[in-house]
C-alpha cells in the first residue's frame, strides 16, 4: 500500500478530493472548524497516484484528534492503515490519546473505529443542529434515512508503539 504524508502531495489534489468527497475541505465539529486541505495527516496512492483514501489530524497538548477519514474501497485495509500511520504519529509525539467525532447516523464509522480499540466517551446532544449554523448544507437526513443531531466522541489511548 502506497501510504504518503500529505505535505507530499500537491494541496490543490487534496482540496480536490475533499470537494468530491465532502463538498468542502471545511469541517464543523464542536471541537472546531477545520479546512482539512490544510491539515496534516496522509493518503494512499493508487497505481496511478489517485487518492483512494485519507485521514486529517490535529495536535491539541497531549492528545491527537482525528478530524477527517475516507476509504474509497472497502474492506481493502485502508483506513486501518491509515489509523495505523496517525497512531504511530501520535506515539512519536508524546499523545496519551487519540479522539475523533463521527455523526450519529454512521453506524459503519462507529462500527469500524470500536473494532479498533476506540471507546465512546462523550455524545454531544444536537451538535449537528449548531455546525449547520455555521456550515449549512450538512444534511438533514444521513446514512440508512437516520436524522442526523448529534456528534458521538470517541477515544482511544495511545500504547506507545503505534497500536
């Protein structure tokens, strides 16, 4: 797998990909708004050098947020390797734990980081409802016809050795 940093593609790609993929590189979570195209983090290549998948982080004292995660074919070991890079990031510079946000009507996101060791640790009750007022064409209705409100934090501490 073709994992590379960020810093290492042209920013114009991965604003790009963020168009596609999420209609803005801008993020609204109640921890902050981001512009993901700006952030760090890391892609995989396909052959042809096309992104196939990408993780943003930030660094916030000792703690890692992971702020966006796309795989564009499943089930391929993508976002695992791509957790995998930040956890190990983050153990370099001295995290204690990693958080992410994910809405309440991604159930396969919830599914996919609690298989990898993360832990619900806050549900932050009609936050979606306040990132509207801020970024609007975030849905009404997500994934499966579910109403999306609310934002569910999840944790998990870093080991040290990336795992």
């Amino acid at each position: 797998m073709n994992i590379v940093s960020l810093e290492e593609l042209q920013r114009e790609k991965v604003t790009d990909f963020f168009h596609q993929h999420w209609g803005s590189p801008k993020m609204v979570i109640s921890s902050g708004v981001y512009d993901c195209a700006s952030l760090d983090g890391f892609a995989v290549l396909n052959r042809d050098r096309v992104i196939t998948g990408l993780i943003t982080y930030v660094f916030k004292d000792a703690e890692c947020e992971i702020i966006s995660l796309d795989s564009l074919e499943e089930k391929k070991g993508i976002g695992t390797s791509l957790m995998e890079e930040v956890e190990k990031v983050a153990a370099e510079n001295g995290c204690r734990r990693i958080t992410l946000i994910t809405t309440n009507d991604n159930l396969l996101a919830l599914k996919f980081y609690q298989k990898r060791g993360f832990r619900i640790s806050t549900i932050h009750r009609d936050a979606v409802e306040k990132a509207r007022r801020i970024k609007p064409e975030i849905p009404m209705i997500g994934n499966d016809g579910i109403p999306i409100q609310d934002e569910i934090e999840l944790e998990k501490g870093v080991t040290g050795d990336g795992k």
